[in-house]
C-alpha cells in the first residue's frame, strides 16, 4: 500500500502558504487604512497650525507617532506571516508556528533599518506644519543637506517604470510585483512575462527576482504611495518657484 504521508505533507504545506498570503494581503489592507489616516490628520494639523491651533496640532503629532508605531509592527507582522508561508517545509515532527512568528518578527525588527521617530511620513507631517508659516525656511536645527535627503523620500522602489521609462506616477495601470516589489506599467509587465526571451526575471536593472502573473498586481498600498510620490513633486515644484523668485527679488 502506498505511503500517503507525502501527499498529505503537500496538502498541508499548501494550506499553510494560502492561509499566510491572505493574512499578507488584509494586513496590506489595514496599512493602507493607517496610511489614508495618516494623510487626513497631516491635512487637518495644516488647518489648525493656520488657525494657530498648536496644541491640538502637538496631539495629532501624538497620535501620527502612535499610528506609525502600530503601522510598522503590522509591517513586520505581515512580513514574517509571508516568510514563514513561504519558507515552511513539513517535518516529523509538530511545529510551533507561533515561536516560528516570534523569531522573525524579532528579527525583522532588528534589521530594521529605521525608528519610527525617523520615518519619512512623520518628516512630511512636520514639515507640512512648519511650511504654514515658514514656507521656504529649513526645519529648526536641521542642515540644509538633510531636509533635501528626507523632504523628498518615498517608500517606493522605483520611480520610472524599467519597461516603458514613463515616471510611476503616469503610469496608467500601475503594478508592482510581491516579490521584488518593482513597480511597472500592467501591459507592458504581463507582455514581459509572457514572453520566451525574458525568462520571467524582473526586468529592473540587477534585480535577480523571478516574476509570476499572479504575484504582480496593484496592491492595496500601490496607489497610496503613488500619490503621495505625486503630492510630494507638486510641493517641490512649488519650493522651486518660490526659490527662484527669491533670487529674482535679490537681483532687483
């Protein structure tokens, strides 16, 4: 009679890896919500800093400290859930998966290359709260250097396209891959793939990731981030002009 351990061994690794990708993807659905709450409380301390409203504007500051914080354990959360799935193997004997979860979280934070105090999204509420009345002026006790290394990053991989060479926010259907997390025009990304010549890879300069269909999609944080990348363009368009007619009015 033949053994059915293997097949079950399959089975149960298949359910394990569904079970972690759909707890991956409502995690990024939470992340998104934050992500919107974060952006409406930046809007409404910009109104109550104009209407010199500071200590309401020092509790929203709180409360975007507290949002980040949850924010970055549900990303490493959502991070190890994906890792374990992905790299479980059935063995003999029982696993504990929430020692498994433990370790990589613990890990994941330990390699965290930034605090939340030193998140991007909190430089831009703050700066977005001293540009009411300091347009043009550096944040108190920051070097001009910094501000241009922090005011303009963002947490997308790339900006342009590897395919198509159109910046992401022009993009018509954007996607970006779970994998590698490169973003790219859909039609251009699908016909990449399908094609015998591209071997599946990641068409992004050095990147090594194999790309899948089904793993290249718009994921709920996607659009988030775009416009974000966007808005941020628009304010330093903005800071240019303003910078330029400043030195117009030294000329005079």
């Amino acid at each position: 009679m033949a053994s059915t351990s293997a097949p079950r061994s399959n089975a149960a690794h298949g359910r394990i890896k569904s079970a972690s990708s759909t707890l991956f993807s409502d995690n990024q659905t939470i992340l998104a919500e934050i992500r919107k709450a974060l952006i409406m409380m930046k809007e409404i301390a910009v109104d109550l800093e104009r209407d010199h409203e500071s200590e309401m504007v020092k509790k929203l500051e709180d409360g975007v400290l507290e949002l980040l914080e949850a924010s970055d354990n549900c990303t490493q959360l959502s991070n190890a859930i994906q890792s374990v799935g992905n790299e479980f193997q059935p063995g003999v004997e029982p696993r504990n998966f929430s020692k498994l979860l433990d370790d990589k979280v613990e890990r994941l934070k330990a390699a965290s290359a930034s605090a939340t105090k030193n998140n991007p999204i909190l430089r831009q509420f703050r700066e977005a709260i001293w540009n009411v009345h300091h347009t043009g002026q550096p944040l108190p006790g920051d070097e001009l250097e910094d501000i241009v290394m922090t005011s303009t990053e963002c947490n997308l991989l790339n900006v342009t396209c590897p395919l198509t060479g159109k910046p992401v926010i022009e993009l018509k259907d954007p996607v970006r891959s779970l994998d590698c997390k490169h973003i790219y025009e859909k039609e251009a990304i699908l016909r990449h793939i399908r094609s015998n010549d591209a071997q599946g890879r990641c068409p992004a300069t050095g990147c090594p990731k194999p790309l899948r269909e089904n793993t290249v999609l718009c994921d709920p944080l996607l659009l988030i981030e775009i416009e974000e990348l966007r808005s941020m363009n628009e304010q330093s368009t903005r800071a240019d002009m303003i910078e330029d007619f400043t030195h117009l009015d030294d000329e005079d």
